[in-house]
C-alpha cells in the first residue's frame, strides 16, 4: 500500500526556537495533505489542511503564524513550528490520502513526530 | 459542527467474548464513517468503512442512520485485536479532513 514517511521522528528543541517536521508521500503524489496533532491518551486534533501550491487552511484556533505549513511539491509538507514553547510539546502526525486497493480514496498516515520543547 | 462520540476510554473482554466498541457521531449531510486501529508502536491504518460493508480481521460495523452510530463488533476476541480504536467521519470520497472520535482502548485478557 501507499507509505507516507515523517521527518524527524523524534525531536528535542530548546524554547524560543522553530522546528521543521516534513511528510512525505514516497510512492504517490499527494495534492492535499493534512497535519494532526495529538496530546498523550488523547485523539488527533485536525491542525490545518496543505494544500500544493496555495496557502494552508487551518482550523479554527490553530495560529497560523506559529504553525507555518508549505506543501512546495506533490510529494513534500512540511510543518514549522515557531518560537517553540513547551505547551507545543505533542505528537504531530500527518496523513495523505490516495486510491487505496478498495478503489476508493484513503487516507495513508505518517508515523508521527514526537516534540519536546524545554 | 461535526463530531464523533466514544463514551469508553478503555474496554476490557476476555479473549473468545464478543467485542462492540461503540461510536456515535453527527453531521450536517451524509459523511462517510471509519474506523481507524491503531497496533502498539504502529501507525494509524484503516480497518474498514461503512461504505465497503465488509469484514475486516472478523470486524464489522454498520451504520444506523436513525441513530447516528456506527459501532464495531466482533463475536469472539482475539489478543491480537488490542489495540487503540478510532471512530472517524469525513466527507464522502475518502479525501477529505478527517475527524476522529477519543479512542477506545480494546484490551483483550487472555
């Protein structure tokens, strides 16, 4: 099936500083790609959705200033998180969607990314 | 707005009992429903949609219109079905934003 890979897995920044998550889907292109984020024992939250070559829309209470979203290919969104501050510690995953073997349009996720700011 | 409802955070059965993991939702017009497992140390995959109307892993779930649920059965309980269980809707298609209900932890004693 369709894979969708996530850099870095795990990441330690210091507050203050600005992080870059990438999704990446490796055998389909994707023109939509969504950014979730999920607090411990908690669900995923909808962040915003990245769309190729326009602006991100994001969800209502997400600061778009801070979550700095840019899908520059078919196959490549990242996710930057700036001036970091510990309360932005969560599990940030993202997903692609694609045809899957059903025939129908599924959505394949990321393993996550793991921020710990201190 | 759009939400999914799973009243239980964890569910504990023995293994070979029947297993229902309930989900309720709501939606302005006619979403799409799934439902999404998520294996120790795994990623999130699909486990099956209401649309497809099959079984997966012994996993069935059919969607009550009338009373806007969408629960997952199973007959007999494996260990190897623990795992965290998502209910979710979209938009019809499978390529729009998902929503996700809170989880269901399904944990099977052997």
């Amino acid at each position: 099936g369709a894979v969708v890979s996530q850099h870095p897995s795990w990441v330690i920044c210091k507050s203050g500083t600005s992080v870059k998550i990438e999704c990446r889907s490796l055998d389909f292109q994707a023109t939509t790609m969504f950014w979730y984020r999920q607090f411990p024992k908690q669900s995923l939250m909808l962040m915003a959705t990245s769309n190729e070559g326009s602006k991100a829309t994001y969800e209502q209470g997400v600061e778009k200033d801070k979550f700095l979203i840019n899908h520059a290919s078919l196959t490549l969104s990242t996710l930057t998180v700036t001036s970091a501050h510990p309360e932005d510690s969560s599990f940030y995953i993202c997903s692609a969607p694609t045809r899957g073997a059903s025939g129908r349009g599924e959505q394949y996720f990321g393993p996550g990314t793991r921020l710990t700011v201190t | 707005a759009q939400r999914v409802t799973q009243p239980e955070k964890l569910l504990s059965v023995f293994k070979g009992a029947p297993v229902e993991l309930k989900c309720n939702y709501s939606y302005s017009g006619s979403p799409e429903l799934f439902w999404y497992v998520q294996y120790s140390r795994q990623r999130l995959q699909l486990l099956l949609r209401h649309i497809s109307r099959e079984s997966i892993k012994g996993f069935t779930a059919d969607l009550n219109k009338g009373e806007t649920s969408f629960h997952l059965k199973k007959p007999f309980a494996q260990e190897e079905d623990s795992a965290m269980y998502y209910c979710a809707l979209s938009g019809s298609g499978g390529y729009q934003k998902v929503t996700f209900g809170t989880g269901t932890k399904l944990q099977v004693i052997p």
